[in-house]
C-alpha cells in the first residue's frame, strides 16, 4: 500500500507542473498550441494504422496467390506455378521490407512529436502524457513500433521457406 501511495505521489509530481510566473494569455497561447500538436500525434496514428492494413491486405493477397500456385505444383503446369511462387515471394519480401521500413519512419515521427508534447506539457498546469510514460517505463512497456517491425520479418520468413517448399515439392515431385 505504501508502495502505490509513493508511485501516486511521485505522479502527482510528474503530472502537476504548475508555473506561476506564466501569464493566462500565454497559457492559453500554449494550451491551442499543444491541442493542435495532439491532433497531429492522433492523425500520424491513424495514417501508421491505415499503412499496417494496407501491408496486411496486400500480404493476405500474395499470400492466396502463393496457396494456388502451391496447389497447382503436381500439374503439368508446374514449372509456371513454381515462377510464380518465385515472382510472390519477391514481391512479398520487397513488399515487407518497404512495409519495415516506414514502420520505422512512423516509430520514429511518433517519438519525436511525443517529445515536443512533452516539452509543452512542462509549460502546462498538467503533463498528463508525460505521466503516462513515467508509468508505463515502470511497467517495462515496450514501445509498438518495435513490436511492429517483427510483423514484417515474420512475413518475410514465410515468403523464404514458401520458395523453400515449393522447390522441395518440385525435386522430390
């Protein structure tokens, strides 16, 4: 209990910044200006998430592209379906490897706005944003966009072991 009571004072600390020598138009001033920059943080979010989707859509795609050429690996046809699965996994992986990359790009604009927010909440009566990440360091939070940049490598190991397959299935056909 004692524990909790300290980590709630220590946040208070944290969250509660209050400058007395800052006039209320300059406040006020500080306050449109960090609603705006908030605004912009949330519009980076959802543009991040709509990218992750269309990378998903396009991999789910190649992917069923992939499971028909596979099927079709036994017919007569097999040397078309084995270029295609060729073609597939290439593009997939440059696909991922581009999807990797601006998921690093987003990571990166993420934390940088974060720090701006931060530096105008110690203007502010409250730094909530701030608090939230004292807290969330406790907690050993890891960060999304690490935990993003995996999807994409899990990705590219299936394209690897797909051309894998495939050209087992062709030799031992």
């Amino acid at each position: 209990m004692g524990e909790k009571v300290e980590t709630e004072s220590n946040l208070s600390k944290e969250l509660f910044l209050i400058d007395s020598s800052v006039s209320l138009d300059k406040m006020k001033l500080l306050l449109e200006q960090y609603k705006i920059y908030v605004e912009t943080m949330e519009k980076l979010v959802a543009r991040r998430q709509t990218s992750h989707s269309i990378f998903l859509t396009a991999n789910a795609s190649l992917i069923t592209v992939a499971a028909f050429a596979l099927k079709n690996l036994e017919s007569p046809t097999s040397l078309i379906s084995l270029g295609a699965i060729f073609a597939v996994a290439s593009a997939g992986i440059m696909l991922d490897l581009t999807w990797r990359r601006l998921s690093k790009h987003y990571g990166l604009m993420n934390r940088v706005k974060f720090e701006v927010i931060h530096a105008l909440e110690r203007q502010l009566p409250a730094a909530v944003f701030s608090a939230e990440w004292k807290v969330l360091e406790k907690e050993q939070y890891q960060s999304m966009a690490k935990i993003e940049a995996t999807i994409p490598q899990i990705f590219i190991a299936f394209y690897l072991i797909l051309v894998l397959v495939a050209v087992l299935i062709r030799v031992y056909q």
